[in-house]
C-alpha cells in the first residue's frame, strides 16, 4: 500500500487594486472607500456623536491655527496617497504647515503633501485595532503627531515617533512641537 500526499490548491491571488482602480470604483458605486497597501476598505458614515466630536475637534485647531497663522487644516476625508504603494487615506483631521504646502499644489486629486498633525476620532463602527492601523499609517508615512481621539472612553492618545501618552478628564494636551504653545484640556473635546 502507498500514500499519496495531497496537496492543497494554491489560494488564488488577491487583487491588487491601484488608485486608479479607487477613484473608478468610487465613482461607479457612490460609495466611500479607502486604498490601504492595495486592499479597498469601505468607509462608513459615522455616528451623531462621531460628527460632533470631529468637528468640535477641527473648530478648537482650526482656530488656534488661524489666530496664530500657522498653516492649514483639512477636513475629514480629504484623502491622502501615502508614501506607501497603493494607499490613500482620510484623517478626521489634518493639519499641515505653511511652509511646508507648495503655492503650486494640486488642486486635483489627493494630497501628496504628508499632515504634520492627524487627528482621528474612532467610530464606534471601528474596531480599536482599525483605528490604531490608521494611526501607524499615518506615522510610517512621516507624520509627526497623531492623535486618536476615543469618544467611549473620553481620552485622546497621542502618537508621534518616540512617544505615545493618553490624557483624560482635566489633563492638559498639547499639541507639541507642532502646534508650540497649543494647550487645552482632554475634556474640552467631549463638550
């Protein structure tokens, strides 16, 4: 008598899509996706509460920004192609100096001018873990500061090359050495 090892059949190879592959797709769904290393993720609206978080977030930067001329902010899902083959991202989100945004940028298309400072705010659609891989994407593509803002829990994580520090309640964040000078406390953002 004699075995015959069986093998099993190769898997068969995951697509990978482009940017362009996004763009068109987007357009023939009308749906939202984002482009992670060549993998289409579906984003999803996020909740009341997400929204309000956001934006209290963006008006609280915005003007600390303006009032100090410092650069510029984005809105969430402006997207951004990462350094990164094949990926194109949102913050909720972002800002980016003004020295650093050419006066010839492209008014079409994604920014190819990496944020100094992302912020995004998890969803309760998100799992910790989909936000966190957000959040090392953004660090691998070269920004400076991430925070990751967790509205169940009313803290904010902040991430920059060396450090991570969560703050809650009445501590003060900063915005450091990006935003010099910004301070205010965690629980402004839950207002």
């Amino acid at each position: 008598m004699s075995l015959t090892t069986a093998t099993a059949p190769p898997k068969p190879k995951e697509k990978v899509f482009t940017i362009r592959d996004l763009n068109r797709i987007q357009k023939e769904t009308g749906k939202n996706f984002y482009l992670i290393k060549g993998k289409l993720i579906e984003v999803m609206p996020g909740s009341l509460h997400h929204g309000i978080i956001a934006q209290n977030t963006a008006r609280i930067l915005s003007h600390f920004i303006r009032e100090n001329d410092l650069g510029f902010s984005v809105a969430a899902e402006t997207g951004f192609k990462l350094p990164i083959p094949n990926t194109v991202i949102a913050p909720d989100f972002g800002f980016i100096a003004k020295e650093r945004l050419p006066k010839d940028y492209s008014r079409k298309g994604y920014g190819d001018v990496m944020p100094d400072f992302i912020v995004e705010v998890k969803s309760p659609n998100d799992s910790l873990t989909k936000s966190l891989t957000k959040i090392n994407l953004w660090l691998e593509a070269g920004v400076k500061l991430a925070w990751l803002i967790n509205p169940e829990t009313e803290t904010i994580t902040s991430f920059s090359q060396n450090e991570v520090v969560q703050y809650k309640g009445d501590e003060v964040i900063s915005a450091e050495p990006i935003l010099k000078k910004f301070r205010k406390k965690t629980s402004d953002f839950f207002k």
